[in-house]
C-alpha cells in the first residue's frame, strides 16, 4: 500500500470512533428490548414510534402527546424512553413530545458506541435523526449524559436547551460510599443492590422508583455500562452562550452538587443555575412537574416578542 494512502488510512481511523456493542450477547440485547417494548406498550399515553438509520447508527424516537411536537427528551446514561415514563407522562400532558433511545445506550436503539466518551459522535446522530424526521424546532431537554449531547449538539431544530443535572461540564463527584455500591451492582448485580445503590440518586427520604430499579438491575445484567463523560471542551461551552438556555440540579443531587455545579455553569454558560427543592440526581422522576415548569418557562422566553422577554 502507498504510503500515502496508509496515512490516509491511519488519520481517518483517529478521526473515527470504534463502535463496539454495549450488550453482552443477542440474547442480552433481545431481553433488554423486550423490556422495553413491554414498557412502552402498556403505556396508557397515546405514542408512536418510529426508528431513523443514521450512518452507522440506528436511534429510536417515541413520539407522545398531542399537538405539535414541542419539547424532545434526550435521557441519560444507561436510561431511555421506556424508562423515563413518569417524565414523559409530565410532558406529555403539556405538548408534543419526542423521547429520544440513542443509539449505543440500552434501549431499542442500535447497541454499538465509541469506546471513548466521544459526545460528539452522540450529537452528530441526534442532530441527523432530527433532520431525517424533518423535526419542527423544539425545545430539548437532556438530562446527564443527554445534557452534555445537547451542549455539542449544533440542530438548527433546537430553539432552546432545558439541562438537568448536565454531564460535559464538571466531573462528577463519587464518594467512596457510590463508587462501592456501583461496583457492587456492576459486579455481581441483584435487585438488593441496584436499590441500594440508587440510594445515592434521590432525596434523602425518597425511595428510588420501583420500575427504574428494576430497569438498571437489567443493565447490570445484560449490558456493558459506561462511565460518566469528561467535560466538554471550552470551545463547546462558548458555542452556547447566549442562547435560549436553563439548567438545573436537584437541591440533593450527589454526583453534581448545585454549590459546586453552580459557579461553573455561571463561569462556562453565563447563567443561573435553577435548584429543585426535593430532588436529587434523578430530578425528573422525583419532580416531573417542576421539570416541565422549566420547559414551559423556556418556551415563554423563546415565544416572548423582542425586547418583552420574562
């Protein structure tokens, strides 16, 4: 092979992610998908679904409410529409919503990711999946890893960013107590302790649902987890300055605490962060109603007429 062409070869593999696939097995990826389709099948919420080919990615997009589609839901690590229901029941009731599986995290979309935190990549599908559903603009909302692939996100079909408990900006804070129950459920996985350790993502006093304990005893089970995503570059940060932008933690939340998540999100995106009284990590689940008021209030700045913004 010429040289040159094996530079070629070379930069292009660098410049490119390696997919490998999160599931252990097919049977694996079969019960996951399995769970999920139950899931959403039994949800009493009008919806319909529909899956987009992107390149070398597959992403799966629930469609739910009424009216046009307002508002879309990109979840976190590990999470997915099917198990963000009582979020999307929140939405739902107040616009149009598209919930988003992303490709590479348990769910119904496509099972390969990079090996490296490579947000970009993330965004680059969503930004692809939108087009090809020839989405109306909407305001997003990501939570975790799901803020971070909307910070470097560039969709002209997003009017406006709702970040809860966003990744891409601080590392996440893990004391002993998290790390070794993570490890534990990553290790040897039982229903005991998955609860135990989702502890650590709630109020104190909140008991951790039901449904998303019973959903991450399954990914420990049937799938390859992935670690928080580093922060973002500085140059994706400045990129959202000045746009239609919220974001918010829970009062109680332990991997991003708003005292230290605060001055940041300040520093990096020139805004305040809005604190969720009664909630830790999983804020959605805890207090959906709060989260939509978030929504809601985005959309009232973005709709108000120049010069008249709230």
């Amino acid at each position: 092979m010429p040289g040159s062409l094996v530079g070629v070869v070379l930069r292009r593999l660098r410049s490119e992610p390696v997919l490998r696939t999160l599931y252990r097995s097919k049977s694996d990826r079969e019960v996951v998908a399995r769970w999920c389709r139950s899931r959403l099948d039994a949800w009493e919420v009008p919806h319909q679904c529909e899956t987009v080919d992107v390149g070398d990615a597959r992403v799966h997009l629930t469609f739910a409410g009424s009216g046009p589609f307002r508002v879309l839901f990109v979840p976190g690590t590990n999470f997915n529409a099917a198990s963000s229901l009582t979020l999307a029941d929140s939405l739902a009731r107040r616009w149009g919503v598209i919930l988003v599986d992303l490709p590479g995290q348990p769910g119904l979309g496509s099972g390969e990711r990079p090996r490296a935190a490579h947000r970009e990549w993330y965004a680059v599908k969503l930004a692809e999946a939108l087009a090809a559903v020839d989405a109306e603009p909407v305001v997003a909302l990501g939570h975790s890893l799901g803020g971070a692939v909307l910070l470097a996100c560039d969709s002209d079909r997003i009017a406006g960013r709702v970040l809860l408990a966003p990744a891409g900006i601080v590392p996440l804070h893990v004391d002993v107590r998290m790390m070794t129950s993570s490890l534990q459920w990553l290790l040897a996985p039982t229903l005991e302790r998955t609860e135990s350790m989702l502890d650590g993502f709630t109020a104190p006093g909140t008991a951790p649902p039901a449904a998303i304990a019973r959903w991450l005893y399954l990914v420990a089970s049937h799938c390859r987890s992935t670690l928080a995503p580093p922060p973002l570059p500085e140059e994706t940060l400045r990129r959202r300055l000045g746009s239609p932008l919220i974001v918010a933690a829970g009062a109680h939340d332990r991997f991003l605490p708003p005292g230290r998540l605060g001055p940041m999100v300040r520093e990096k995106l020139g805004t305040d962060l809005e604190v969720i009284d009664g909630a830790g990590h999983l804020a959605g689940d805890e207090q959906p109603e709060a989260v939509a008021d978030l929504i809601g209030l985005l959309m009232d700045r973005i709709d108000a007429p120049a010069g008249h913004a709230t």
